[in-house]
C-alpha cells in the first residue's frame, strides 16, 4: 500500500510513471520501473544511465522497508542509454573481500 501511495506520490509530482515489478521480502530485493523519468528524459541520447536522484529515492524507501539490511540499487534501463523506460534494481550489498 505504501509504494502504491509513494508511486502515485512521484506522479503527482511530475516525476514519472512509476511501477513495482518485483518485491521479495525474503531476499529483501524489489525492481522499479519508471517510465518517463523527469531526469532522465532530459538526458536522453546521452548513452550513459542518469537515474541519481530516483536511485537515490528508491535506495532510501527499500532500506525503510528492509531494515536493517544494508542496499543497493543498480539502475538497469535508462531512457538517457537508449532503452525505452528506467529499471532500477535493489539487493542487498554484498561485502565480498578482494
């Protein structure tokens, strides 16, 4: 209910069109697409993804819903590459030594 409201929040807002494609509480991961994303959209051409700002956004709802699990969000698709909507998705981070 409250990613719904969060969604339609960001719409209202100008924004973009935000959807849930995937939420998994147990691996306490989730994907996001959003679909003519403000920041993105001026970008697009660009060629590189350009997604700070709702990166950012998402990162800080997911670690409201998972806590304390420490997250990443990777930006996926992005209108600024080419790709004809932004995907952003969460996991946990992994804290691999090299």
């Amino acid at each position: 209910m409250l990613l719904k409201f969060l969604a339609c929040l960001a719409a209202s807002l100008g924004w973009g069109k935000f959807t849930l494609e995937e939420f998994d509480k147990e691996t306490r991961g989730l994907k996001v697409r959003a679909e003519d994303s403000f920041e993105c959209r001026i970008a697009e051409g660009v060629g590189e993804a350009r997604g700070y700002f709702i990166r950012g956004c998402i990162l800080g709802v997911a670690t409201e819903i998972f806590q304390p699990e420490n997250l990443t969000v990777e930006e996926t698709k992005c209108i600024a590459k080419g790709d004809p909507y932004c995907e952003y998705q969460v996991k946990p981070k992994t804290n691999k030594l090299r």
